[in-house]
C-alpha cells in the first residue's frame, strides 16, 4: 500500500516531468496569470492547458483563485521543498557511496580485515 507522502511525491515529480507544466510554474511564479494568460504561448487549446494546470494544482505546486469567471493562478513553492528534500536525501545517498568506492579503488586493502 502507497502512503500518503509518497504519493504526493509521485504527483509532484509526474507534474514536473512535463515541459508546459514546468513553463507554466515559471510563469506563474513571477505573478498571478489567469488561465487565459498561461495559454498563451503554447500551440493547444485552453482545454489543454487547463489540464495541466489540474496536474499542477493536484501536485500542490499551483493555487488557482477564482474571481467570478477569472481563475488566476500563482506558484506555490512549499511543495517544492519536499522535491529538494527527496533530491537530498538520494544526493548524500549516492555521495557515501561513491567516496566509499573511491576509497576502496585508492586502497583496496585498507578494509580489510587482518
């Protein structure tokens, strides 16, 4: 069974695996932009982007305020954080273990026992 943090993680990393959705952050991140404003530079239609807009709302890294008929939408860089974090943790991860590679190439017989 998939906990709950993980699936946010997966959510997280599939909305930013997308090169629209990740334009779209970075528009959204400068101010607020109404669905419209974010469709603009792309060759779909608004129903298109209106999709990945849901992605991104889903993945908690859009805020989209509706004003009557006008949704504006902005970045919400919180769960930005739990992507760094989970980038960390594999980074110190994988650093241990290549020094320890490295050491063990410089001298192989440092670790062993005599």
């Amino acid at each position: 069974m998939v906990n709950i943090q993980e699936r946010q993680l997966d959510q997280l990393f599939y909305a930013l695996s997308d090169h629209t959705r990740r334009q779209i952050l970075v528009m959204a991140g400068n101010k607020a932009h109404t669905v419209g404003e974010l469709a603009k530079p792309f060759r779909m239609s608004l129903a298109a982007v209106s999709k990945h807009i849901k992605i991104l709302e889903e993945a908690k890294l859009l805020v989209r305020k509706r004003l009557g008929r006008v949704h504006s939408c902005t970045l919400d860089p919180t769960a930005l954080k739990t992507a760094e974090d989970c980038i960390k943790f594999y980074t110190q991860f994988w650093n241990q273990r290549l020094d320890s590679l490295v050491e063990q190439l410089e001298d192989p017989h440092a670790n062993r026992k005599k």
